[in-house]
C-alpha cells in the first residue's frame, strides 16, 4: 500500500464515530427531548431556545462535518433556514408541507483555540490569542452547533467527520462571523452560495490588520490545518490604513504589499491557493451621487499584487461601488447595520448581496470552484429587494456563555 494510502486509513481510524440525533421523537437516532439542554462533553439544546428559533450543539473534535438534516413533520408545513456556528448561512428558507420530508447537506468546519506547540524555548505559542467574544461565542469552542430559524420542522440530524476542500477566510469585520443581529458579513452568507462538497471556514475577525491577524496566531491556526488543494481567500484593508493605530497600520506602497505577498507564500509553501480580495468600500458619496473611494490606494496595491503574483482577483472593492450606487444614496442605507447609521458594515441584505458578488468572481476567475457555486448569477444592474430575500433573524445570544463551558 502506497504511504498516501496508509495516511488514508490512519485518518479514517481516527475519526470520530457519526452522530444522529432524532427531534420528532419517532424516527431514527438518539431521541433527544426540548428539555434535554447541551453540557459540555455531550448533546442538546443551547438555552434560549424557542419552538420557532432554537440552537443545538452537539460535541466533536475539531475538523470538517457533514450535516444531514431531514425537515418536515407529519402534523404542520415548516419553512426551515439553518445557520451554524456563529450565524454562518447554510440553508434558507426550505419549504416542507405537511406530512412531506426532505433532506439537505452541508458542510461545517469547527475549530478551537489550540496549536501545535512549539518546541521548547522556541517562539510562538499552543493557542491563538482569542479574546472574551471569541471565548463566548460559537465559532471557538469543542462542538458543533446548528441554528435552526423562519418556522422550522426538523426531524433528525446526522453528523459525521468529512473530507473536502477547504475556503480559509482571512480578514476583518467586513468578512467576519458577526455575532448578533442586525450585523452581517458576506463570510457568513457565502456557505449558502456553495454545494455540499466544499467548506468555508471564516477565520475573519472584527478590528484585524495583516499585522495583527499575524501576531495573534490566527494564520498560524489556519497554516496548521490547510492542506494541499485548500483555498486561502485574503481581505485586509479597513483597518490596516488607519495610521492612528501605529502597531498594526501597514503603508500602502511598502509593508502591505509586502505582507500580501508573505501570506501568498505561506499559502503556496503548504499546496494550498491564495485569493486576494479588495475590501468593500465604505458608504460615503461625493457631489456627484457616486461612491467616494476611501480605499483606493489599498484595493490597487491588492490588484497590483494579484496581478504580479497570478493569483485570482476577486474585486470587492469595485463590486460593492457598483451595487451601492444601483442601490441610490437613498436607498442604500437599507444593506447597512444600525439602520444604516453605519456605512461600513452590512445588515443580512447587504452581506447577501456582498457575497453574491463575490461567489459570482468566483464563478468568473476560479475555473476549480466555480462548479461549487450554486446561486444563480448576479449583477448589480439587477438587485433583488430585501422583500425577496427574507433571511430570518438569529437568536439574540450575543455574550450568551455557551451552556457547559
């Protein structure tokens, strides 16, 4: 047997056994009860749980899993949307009619804090410098939670260990799993835009910088686990031109090139394929009804950068001006958190549209992925209104302590 082969079975040993969970208490799996809360090490539902919007976790080590869910019930009609982990969009709006029940499949990376760690007396660390949101949240923890919303009819859950490749998400807040409502990142609607045989595994963070991303670990994290033929999507910008903040502001023309280049060849070194992409650009307008760019410098060193490097563009920069201005300056507030008082940040709306854009480059630069893009395509010239597009709002549990931790 070739080594490839005996690594192959090593990995298959090791994985843990698949889980089914039955919610109708009648079908097949572990029956498990309203009442039967999560503790850590074991199943159930997360606190704050309603009959209309409920969470539930289930423990399993680190790593890639397919969910299986069967919806529907034999007593109501059900319109299911599931998310996972921190609010990452997986399935919206899935109809079922009484006594009818479907099947759908995702996948879902989990992750936790730990790194390998380094040798004795050499630098660097075993965990990724996380803070208290992240320690409070879903996204860094040791299980795998679904959130299930809109009038969901579930019947049973399946989870079990996976193999596929891999979307890393490097970036900040415009591309992070924003924790509560109203806020939404593209990161978070991309999944939904996707087929079952890749996974988006959002490593993004609210106020990071090529900078800090690299001193809090959180490329370490995902150099740890990327593997050859998995795809490093790189969005810095917002915060790294703040000069004001001296620690982590990169100059436009020498150290944030520099370091786009260093995550490229750390992605390269590993087999793995680096994206850059432009950072949206914030909503302000100039005398003429069009978006004034804020971030220009930054979005043409990225395009310089792809260019040189030949690694695929996917231009968010130029795709976000372009839907805002289809949008109008009156009307754009509507894809922007806070009622629009924000003009960086996205409601659902807005992250849907943003990821549209995004998975529509995809479709257009990526010859490898864009059979893994399932939305149909989009242009700016043709918007849906947010009538169409309900995504059904998460459950308030922004700063809930995960039950069990």
């Amino acid at each position: 047997m070739s080594l490839i082969g005996m690594l192959g079975l090593l990995a298959m040993a090791t994985m843990p056994p698949p889980l089914s969970f039955d919610l109708a208490l009648g079908g097949q799996g572990v029956a498990v009860a309203r009442r039967h809360l999560y503790e850590r090490g074991d199943y159930g539902f997360e606190p704050g749980s309603r009959p209309d919007a409920f969470l539930f976790s289930a423990a399993v080590p680190e790593g890639t899993y397919r969910v299986t869910v069967r919806l529907g019930d034999s007593r109501s009609a059900g319109d299911t949307t599931v998310k996972a982990e921190a609010r990452r969009l997986m399935l919206l709006n899935v109809p079922t009619a009484r006594g009818r029940f479907v099947e759908r499949s995702f996948l879902v990376n989990v992750r936790t804090d730990f790194l390998p760690p380094p040798p004795p007396n050499a630098p660097g660390g075993d965990a990724v410098r996380i803070d208290a949101k992240d320690r409070n949240g879903f996204a860094w923890d040791d299980k795998l939670t679904l959130e299930f919303l809109g009038n969901p009819r579930v019947a049973s859950i399946r989870i079990e260990p996976a193999t596929a490749p891999t979307l890393y998400l490097a970036g900040d807040s415009t591309v992070t799993d924003q924790d509560a409502e109203p806020a939404a990142s593209w990161g978070q609607m991309l999944p939904a835009m996707l087929d079952d045989q890749v996974v988006v595994a959002n490593h993004a963070k609210s106020g990071e910088t090529l900078k800090s991303f690299l001193t809090g670990l959180r490329l370490d994290k995902i150099l740890s686990t990327i593997r050859p033929g998995d795809w490093l999507f790189i969005q810095f910008g917002h915060n790294d031109q703040k000069s004001q903040w001296p620690q982590t502001y990169v100059d436009k023309d020498l150290t944030y090139p520099a370091y786009l280049r260093a995550y490229i060849a750390e992605a390269r070194r590993r087999g793995a394929n680096p994206v850059l992409v432009t950072s949206p650009e914030r909503r302000n307008w100039d005398a003429g009804g069009h978006i004034a760019g804020t971030l220009t410098d930054y979005a043409n060193a990225v395009r310089a950068v792809a260019a040189e490097q030949k690694v695929p563009l996917i231009d968010l920069n130029a795709d976000s001006k372009a839907i805002y201005e289809a949008l109008g300056e009156q009307k754009a507030p509507i894809a922007f958190n806070d009622n629009g008082a924000d003009k960086t940040h996205h409601d659902n709306y807005g992250a849907w549209l943003l990821a549209s854009a995004v998975a529509e480059r995809i479709r257009e630069t990526i010859p490898a992925l864009a059979p893994h893009v399932t939305m149909p395509p989009f242009s700016p010239a043709h918007l849906p209104t947010p009538e169409a597009l309900h995504i059904p709002p998460s459950l308030a549990f922004s700063g809930m302590r995960p039950a069990g931790s």
